[in-house]
C-alpha cells in the first residue's frame, strides 16, 4: 500500500457509535410494590425492602454489593451442609 493509506490508518476512529435505545420494563414478577408506604413486598417470602427508586446511586451499589455477597454466603452455607452430610452429620 502507499504511504497515503498508512496515514489514513493512523487516524483515529470518528465514526459514531450508537448505543441501544433503552425501554422501560416491568418490575420482577416476585415484588410488589406497597401503595403509599414507599415499600416493596416479595410475594414469595412476603419480607419487605425499602423501594429502592428513593436509593442514590451509592445506596444502589452498596445494596448489590450486599445482594450478592449475601448470595455468596448462602452458596456457602448449603455447600457446608451438603459436607456435613457426607461426613455423617458430624
């Protein structure tokens, strides 16, 4: 190639990248919300959460933080069992 290409190649990349429109969907079919107490209700356990569209972006994160770690411990907890049950209970 001549050295004109090698020049185009070097140039950075302009071209506009568009990102998906985003669109709203439904809430989880577990959760509820509670009318007028700013609550949500899972339907299964009928445990309630604060709602969290009144969270701030750093409350958001620490409670997925939170989520996940408390899903981490119960993988942990049912892993314990499962070898206290091969060891005879013990």
């Amino acid at each position: 190639m001549s050295p004109a290409f090698d020049r185009l190649d070097a140039l950075p990349d302009t071209r506009k990248v568009e990102r998906p429109r985003l669109v709203s969907r439904p809430m989880p079919g577990a959760w509820m919300p509670l009318v007028g107490t700013g609550m949500l209700v899972h339907l299964p356990t009928e445990q309630t959460l604060e709602d969290l569209s009144d969270l701030d972006d750093e409350d958001l994160a620490l409670s997925e933080t939170f989520a996940r770690d408390l899903l981490a411990l119960v993988a942990w907890e049912r892993h314990e069992r499962a070898v206290r049950a091969q060891e005879g209970g013990r």
